[in-house]
C-alpha cells in the first residue's frame, strides 16, 4: 500500500547489531522449497576396519524415509533420519516473528531460531530473467496471498523486491548476518495484515478481526480492478 504509507523503511545505527526485531532486515541463507521426489540425501557407508565414513548422495522417496538405517554419528543421525541435500541462496529476509520462549525439558532445549520471510529481487541478471512489469504491477496490488511488495529505497538501500509467504522458514540466530534497516511500524503492520489474511481460510474473516486488514483488502479491490483484474 505505498500511497497510504509514507515511509516504509528506516535507518538502524548504533547497536543495531545486537537487535533482533519484527521487521528488520537481515541475510541468511533461505532454503529452496523441495519439490524433488524422489529427493537426494547423504548416504552413508561405514567401515569398521578404518574406523570412518564414505559418503555420497541417494536418492529417497517416501518409503525410503520410514527404513531404518544404522545411526551415523559424526553427523549426529538417528537410525531413522536422513539428511537432505537441498538447495539454499543467501538471500535477504524479514524477521516475522518475536524471539521464541526459553524453555528446557531433560536434555531438549529452545533453540534461538525466528521466521523469517524471504525478500526476492524484481531484477534479472545473467541467470535469471527479470519479472514482467505487468507482473509487478499485480503484486504491488495484492494480487497473489503469499507476496508482499517491497518498494525501492536509496537510504536505507532496498531493492524493488517482494516477501514470499509461501517460503517462511525457521533461521537460527546464529545464521541472521544484520542489515542496517527496518520497516516502520505502518509497513510492517501492512505486512502482517497480508500474512494474516494468508493464514486465515476466509480474508473476510481477517478484515472483521482487524482494521489494517479490512484496508488491505479494500485497497486490493481498487487495485485489481484499475488493473482490470476480477
């Protein structure tokens, strides 16, 4: 909704480095969805006369996941887990969620991980083709649930892009390499709003349960129809 908020971004100085908010910037490595089946994974073979590991990459399905294996414990699997080989990029992100609780239970502890959402870049380069402005256009008006538009900005720098709802994942603390940018307080309340309507069944149900979302949705309305999209 860049008409109706002014600002979108500010500016992080001084201890920005030891913040971790809802809203701020950082880079990490956001994994690529799986889509493979089957999927590559470490294999494993052991050899108890040196004592040590040969590894390699299997291919699993479904069925492949429920055998059990021996345990491997330089990497510290079960007999009835595997490892997967997955693509990842570091890439922008936007912290979505407040830091978790602390707890501990016997052995199991919280560990110090937030949703993150992905930040993808309108632009091409030489592997990748750009997006249509058409396309840019639609997702400035909320056309698709799970992208949220980012509008470009000189100070602080963020490029035309979009948050993917639909790649949300879990980063630990420790893989969060700070930017020194956030969204305001108005833009990131747009975004929530956007993600809620994502997570509920009925958006209609979201804009009855919030006034951001009853005006994200009205704004979308306007949109899509200047855009001639039903």
């Amino acid at each position: 909704m860049i008409e109706l908020v002014s600002t979108y971004y500010q500016a992080l100085s001084g201890m920005y480095r030891q913040w971790y908010q809802p809203g701020q910037f950082f880079e990490a490595p956001a994994i690529f969805l799986i889509s493979e089946k089957p999927m590559p994974v470490l294999s494993a073979k052991y050899d108890p006369r040196s004592n040590t590991y040969t590894y390699g990459v299997d291919m699993a399905d479904t069925e492949a996941f429920k055998e059990e294996q021996m345990p491997v414990q330089p990497l510290g699997l079960r007999s009835n887990e595997r490892l997967a080989v997955v693509k990842c990029k570091m890439r922008p992100v936007i912290i979505v969620s407040r830091a978790a609780d602390s707890w501990k239970d016997k052995q199991r502890r919280n560990d110090e991980c937030f949703l993150v959402a992905p930040v993808y870049s309108f632009e091409g380069d030489r592997e990748k083709v750009g997006y249509s402005p058409a396309f840019i256009e639609r997702v400035k008006a909320y056309a698709y649930n799970t992208f949220f538009y980012l509008p470009p900005s000189a100070n602080p720098f963020v490029k035309e892009s979009f948050a993917r709802f639909d790649r949300i994942q879990a980063i630990h603390k420790s893989w969060l390499q700070h930017r020194p940018v956030k969204m305001t307080a108005d833009a990131f309340e747009c975004l929530q709003a956007w993600l809620y309507c994502y997570l509920t069944w009925a958006p209609s149900e979201a804009a009855a349960a919030s006034k951001m979302c009853d005006l994200v949705l009205e704004y979308r309305e306007e949109k899509l129809k200047a855009l001639g999209i039903s």
